[in-house]
C-alpha cells in the first residue's frame, strides 16, 4: 500500500539530511512532490517534482510557494517542514548574541510559522490535509548551551498545538516530530566539528538512548511518513519523540 498515493506534499529543507531521506521516501511511498530549500543545489534531483528555491523567512516566499505548488498540482494535502539552523556561535544565554537569537528564532521558528500560514488555506480548499513539523528532543528537554535553538524548537511544539487545536474541526491535522541529534549533525555544526569531536558526538548520543543508537534521517523521515498519512488520521497535535527513548529514561 502506497501511504502517499494521489497527495501532494510540500517538503521544505528538501536539501536537509532529513529533507533528503524524507524526499526519497515519500516519493517511494507515492507522493507528488513539492521540493523547496534555500540552495537549490542541495535538493535532491527529481524528474516529477517541482523544485523551488526559496528562502522562507519571507512571508511572500511562502505564498509564492503555496501558489506555484497549487498551480502545478491542483491541490494540497500535507507540508512537511525541515529546515533549520543551529549557529555554533549561539551557546547559553549568556553567549547568545542578540543577533545570533533573532537569526535562529527567525528562521527555526518566525519561518515555520509562515509555511503553516501559507498553507493552511490550501488544505482548507483540499477539505483537509496534515502539517508535520520537526521540532526535537529539545522541545521536550533543556538542551544545556543551546538556549536560542531550543527555545525555537519549544515554540515550534507550541506553534503545532495551537494550528492542530485552531483547524481540527477543519479536518486539518498538525503535529511535530523530535528528534535526538542525528548521526548527521546539522550543517552549520558540521562545518566545525573534526573527526574525533563527531566520534565523540555519537558516543554521548548512543549513550542517552536506551535503544543504544544514534537517530538517523530515515528515522525522522519515517516518523514524517507516518504523521503525514492517514495511518495517523485521530492524532493531532503530539509530539512523537524520535530518540530511541532518551527523554523517557534517565541514564546514570
Ligand atoms: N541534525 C540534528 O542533529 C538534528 C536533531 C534534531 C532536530 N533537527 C532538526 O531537523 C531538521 C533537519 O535538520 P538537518 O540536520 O537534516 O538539517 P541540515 O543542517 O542538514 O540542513 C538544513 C537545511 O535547511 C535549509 N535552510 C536553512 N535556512 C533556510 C531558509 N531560510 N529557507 C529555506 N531553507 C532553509 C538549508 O539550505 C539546508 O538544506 C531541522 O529542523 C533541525 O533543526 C536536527
């Protein structure tokens, strides 16, 4: 059974670890496909999708997009975001910088805000549809010298809750994914980590799961498959953790 057979999908940070082996499942899994990052260059190639460069802080970019998907497709049934930053300048709050706070609420946070905007008219018109976005461990822990990020991950868990409790009735279904960190580290972390700080990485990693791995991108990729489809269809607004268990049990 294909979980995505006649929906079309918006996935945003199509070029993300997660975006890359979210594109290819859904595909696999039926979907017509709306790709869409900042650098066009890192979405996948994808003969049948339509690919958009976009950079989605700004609310008219998030329009165009709905508008450009509606028109190539006819109709909307669900957005995946995926996109995001993690500035490795921005630690604790005392070494957040004011500018490093507002780039990293902007765009984890200002930014998803204004997809959901975008698109949920669309998935009015469609009768109904499925948001997912990825928040992480972080929206349900502190994440000790990452006060920017996980505040912008909180609030992308509140943003959910309060589309999923604002559009039910709509038939309009929005929920969050949270993953551990990835044994792929966000492209801004990668820049700077050496071989032996990423050996490191996963080490503490597999350490707090109690399922003694690190997540991976098909993880997220099908924790989004699956709140996207209609396996899902009487869950709304949740926050399905990703981590192999690590924020259910303490380690010692
Ligand atoms: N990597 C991790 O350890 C980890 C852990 C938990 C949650 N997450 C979250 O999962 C998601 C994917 O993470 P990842 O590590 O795969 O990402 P990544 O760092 O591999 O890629 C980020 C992508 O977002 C795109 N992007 C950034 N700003 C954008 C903008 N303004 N408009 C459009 N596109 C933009 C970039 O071009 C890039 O393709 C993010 O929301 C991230 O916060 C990541």
């Amino acid at each position: 059974m294909a979980l995505l057979g006649g929906k079309t999908i918006i996935l945003t940070g199509a070029g993300s670890s997660v975006g890359r082996a979210a594109a290819a499942l859904f595909r696999d899994q039926g979907a017509a496909l709306v790709l869409v990052d900042r650098d066009r260059a890192r979405i996948p190639g994808d003969d049948d999708a339509l690919v958009i460069e976009a950079d989605l802080t700004a609310a008219g970019a998030c329009a165009r997009m709905v508008a450009d998907a509606e028109a190539r497709f006819g109709a909307i049934d669900g957005l995946a975001n995926s996109f995001g930053i993690d500035p490795p300048t921005a630690r604790g709050t005392l070494e957040t910088s004011e500018e490093d706070f507002d780039r990293i609420l902007l765009v984890n946070l200002k930014a998803v805000f204004l997809c959901c905007r975008a698109v949920l008219p669309a998935l009015r018109r469609r009768g109904g549809g499925a948001i997912v976005n990825i928040a992480s461990q972080g929206a349900l822990l502190a994440l000790p010298g990452m006060t920017a990020y996980g505040v912008s991950k909180a609030g992308v868990l509140q943003l959910t809750r309060q589309i999923a409790a604002d559009h039910g009735r709509e038939n309009i279904r929005a929920n969050c994914v949270c993953p551990s960190g990835l044994e792929s580290p966000s492209l801004d972390r990668a820049a700077i980590l050496d071989a032996a700080q990423l050996a490191r990485r996963t080490e503490a990693m597999k350490a707090m799961a109690p399922l003694g791995r690190v997540c991976t991108p098909a993880d997220v990729a099908r924790a989004m498959l699956f709140l996207l489809s209609d396996l899902s269809g009487f869950t709304t607004g949740a926050a399905l953790p990703v981590e192999g268990g690590g924020t259910m049990a303490l380690r010692f």
